[in-house]
C-alpha cells in the first residue's frame, strides 16, 4: 500500500508498549502525550514541505541490477533504501527499500510517547506522485457518560472524544478537504495484502489485546489524476472501574495522488515496499529495555506507595489505640466515683434513685431524712415534720393554718 501505511505499522508496533509505559510512567507529574495540530485541516491540500527542516532523513540510494520484474513497471532497476530513524537516539527503527527515482523523506513525531516515535513521511516521484500522512490524533474514550464528567478536570481531558466509525472520519474530515482540491468520490476498496499484513504483525505484537480498523477509498479528479485516501485506526480496551472500560484509541490519515493510468502498480509499490519493510534488532531490544525499565520503575511506586500506606495504617492505629486507652481510664474513674465501693454518696443515690427517694438534711435537728423523691420543695420543722409542695411562691412560716413554728427548706444529698 501506500508510504503511510508504514507509519500506521509503527504505530501499531508501538502501540501496546505505550499503553504500559502511560499507565506507569517515570515521572507521575509529566505526561507522555503531545498535541500535534495538522496544518491542513477542513484545506484544500497543500503537500507539506519536510526538505528544509532539520531531523529529517531522506533514503540512501542502493541500485542493484538484479531487482526486476515487478519494478521494471517504474522503468528502473534500481531500489533505494529509506531508514525511519528515532531521533532521540540515533537508532534506525525500520527500513524498507522503494523505487529509486522516489524520494522520501521521514519525521520522526512523539504523540503517542515521548521516547518512542512514529514518523511523518512524505513521497514524490514520476507520474505526479505525492504521498504523506497526517499527524495521529490519539483519544480516549468511556462506555459511561458519565465518567467524562468525573473526568473533566484531569490532565487528559483535552484527549477525551468518543470513538467514532473510520467512515465518520472520512466523510467529516477526508471529504470535504478533496472535494476543495476537486476530487469526487469513485469507490471505497479492500487492500487485502496490506490488511492481512497489519492484522498479523499487530495480532503477534500485542497478542489480540489491540485492534486494527482500516478504510481505504478511491478518488479522482478532472485532471486525469486518482488519490487513494485511507484511513487507519487502532484501538486498546481496558478497564477503568467496576462500572466502565475506557478505550484508548487513535488514527491517522494517508494520501496518495498520481497520475491515473499508474495508479494501480504504485498502490502495489507501496503496499510491496511495506510488507518487505524490515525491523532493527537493535531497536526492538531498546523498546523491551525502555518496557522492564519502566515496569520495573512502577513496581517499585506500588511498593513505596504500599509500605507507606501501611505505615500510615499502623500509626492510626497506635494513635486511636492511645485515645481509646485514655478515655476507657477516663470511663472508668467516673463509674468509680459516682458508682464504685469507694462512694458512699454514690451508693446513697443509687439505692434512693431505685426507691424513687432522696435523702434530705434537716439543719434544725441536725439529722438526715428520707423522703419520698420529686418534689419541688421540702420543708422541715425541728421535729422532722415534713410538708412536700410544688408552689415556688409558697413557704409555711407565713401559713396562718400551721402552728406558729419555724420551717425550712431542706435540700437533697
């Protein structure tokens, strides 16, 4: 298939490295997402021009006099090899050869992870051959709406998006761009090579964890010129929660433009060149390395986080187990003073509140008296007589119907 196709085959080998480096990254505070903005969105097209930008690779030129047959068709023998080189590092991560009168040109992008790249690649060669691919736009998305809400203050809000059919994309994002650099749509098509390829390196890569979706559709202008747009999709389910799944999924758009009457073996180059395409040895063991490091980094954060939780636990414990000491000894002395063997008073009012009495201190004999219990007032002469009454205004010393005697209220103890 096309150049770009070879980006979405990165992407796809990288994809399942990045679901694991994202969910446990070195640093908690940096995100591993880019936002990358495609310059000609909702445009007629204007091809992007890599050639004057540092960081940019170009192919390195290889003829060999014995590739034919299938090349002879691009009136050349020659093969180029291109090299998609990461640039923080210097490794080539894969290289595939392609006609040698075209030329490539690569970027090396980290949207998806800051450490693992997927390229920008632009084509031109005979025939008005122009090929690239767009930026992939990586989103996240819930089975639950109403975790977007929960989620809408966290850092990767700006990704959230529900996941949408590629046949969406293309008809929001693909078509009208064409139909401004006057391109009608012919047909959509099955590229069954390119499909079979994908499916196989992602199913071996990931092993069935994540899946492919891929759209290509046929276009043609009045100017004898065919475009083959495809577009690419891959997407990851995980679970978030008892109550959702969140998937994690991302796509890029391919362009192809050439002359009609070479539409057909160029679509097979390219689709010859990918699935011929071949992958550093050396890179694969530094994306591994770069995994164990980073799954190694987050075991020890869920050790740490572990022990200090723990550790936390333990002193709430010890701090709650002070507390209910000191209140059980503060419980404790209370029921000794106002219930314990050591108080007599105690004991007095225990027995009198079973009996419903109370117990009153008569100053003018100076005796003790038990009396029958809820009265407002009791009052006692010299004799111990007793007069129980609820009248605060009433006193029997100005009582003209009791003996002239002295009364006095008596309080319980």
């Amino acid at each position: 298939m096309k150049t770009a196709f070879f980006t979405f085959f990165l992407s796809l080998m990288l994809f399942n490295s990045c679901i694991t480096i994202n969910k446990s990254p070195e640093d908690e505070n940096e995100s591993h997402y880019e936002e990358e903005d495609i310059a000609y969105e909702n445009e007629a097209f204007e091809e992007p021009s890599f050639e004057n930008e540092e960081g940019f690779d170009t192919e390195i030129l290889q003829h060999n006099s014995k590739k034919d047959g299938f090349f002879d068709n691009f009136g050349e023998r020659g093969m180029k090899i291109h090299e998609f080189r990461d640039a923080r590092t210097g490794l080539v991560v894969n290289s595939t050869e392609y006609p040698a009168s075209w030329k490539v040109i690569s970027k090396p992008t980290y949207i998806i992870d800051q450490k693992l790249p997927v390229f920008l690649i632009q084509t031109t060669g005979p025939n008005n051959l122009k090929s690239f691919n767009t930026p992939i736009k990586v989103h996240i998305s819930y089975q639950n709406p109403q975790t977007y809400h929960f989620m809408e203050n966290s850092s990767i809000r700006n990704m959230h998006r529900a996941m949408v059919a590629n046949q969406y994309i293309l008809e929001e994002e693909v078509a009208p761009r064409m139909e401004k650099s006057g391109f009608k749509f012919v047909k959509n098509i099955r590229l069954y090579k390119t499909e079979n390829y994908l499916k196989g390196k992602i199913r071996n890569e990931s092993n069935g964890q994540v899946q492919v979706d891929l759209l290509a559709t046929v276009w043609e202008n009045n100017k004898g010129q065919k475009a083959l747009v495809s577009v690419g999709k891959i997407y990851m389910q995980q679970p978030l929660s008892f109550i959702d799944t969140m998937t994690m999924w991302m796509y890029s758009t391919d362009y192809t433009f050439i002359d009609a009457g070479h539409f057909d073996e160029t679509i097979a180059a390219f689709e010859n060149a990918l699935i011929n395409s071949k992958e550093n040895p050396k890179w694969k063991q530094y994306v591994a390395q770069l995994s164990q490091q980073r799954a190694q980094i987050a075991a020890q954060k869920a050790r740490t986080g572990r022990i200090n939780r723990e550790r936390a636990f333990a002193a709430h414990q010890r701090k709650m187990k002070g507390i209910w000491a000191a209140q059980d000894a503060n419980h404790a002395s209370f029921m000794n003073r106002n219930f314990g063997s050591g108080s007599s008073t105690s004991q007095r009012n225990f027995v009198n509140m079973i009996n419903e009495e109370e117990t009153v201190y008569n100053p003018l004999s100076g005796t003790n008296y038990q009396v029958n219990a809820f009265s407002t007032q009791n009052w006692m002469d010299s004799d111990g007589n007793l007069i129980q009454n609820d009248d605060l205004f009433y006193t029997p010393n100005g009582d003209i119907n009791i003996n002239n005697r002295e009364w006095v209220n008596v309080n319980g103890n």
